[in-house]
C-alpha cells in the first residue's frame, strides 16, 4: 500500500533522502509521495522526525 505525507511535514526532506524509489518530491509547502512510485516500503516513515509519511 501506498503512502501519503499528511500536514504534519515540516518539510525537512529526510524522507526524499530515503526512498529507494524516488517516489517523494518537495510540493507546496510540504513533500508529496507519488502513489504511482511508491512501492510501501515504510523507509519515508522510518526517517520522518515527525512522522508525517503514513500508509494511504
């Protein structure tokens, strides 16, 4: 399953940093997961220092 980023993302970019499928990208104001990329790893989630990145 697909993850999604909610509001909580203070937009710090460790999750970018992480994905092996690079899958994450800065949005407007905050970083966005593409679903078509993702695979559901969980790596974005393992980073995130507020854990922002969450399954869709």
């Amino acid at each position: 399953m697909a993850y999604r980023i909610t509001d909580a993302c203070i937009a710090c970019g460790a999750c970018a940093a992480e994905c092996p499928m690079e899958a994450i990208a800065e949005g407007d104001g905050k970083f966005e997961i593409d679903p078509e990329k993702c695979v559901g790893c969980g790596a974005c989630a393992g980073v995130c220092p507020v854990g922002a990145p969450e399954e869709a």
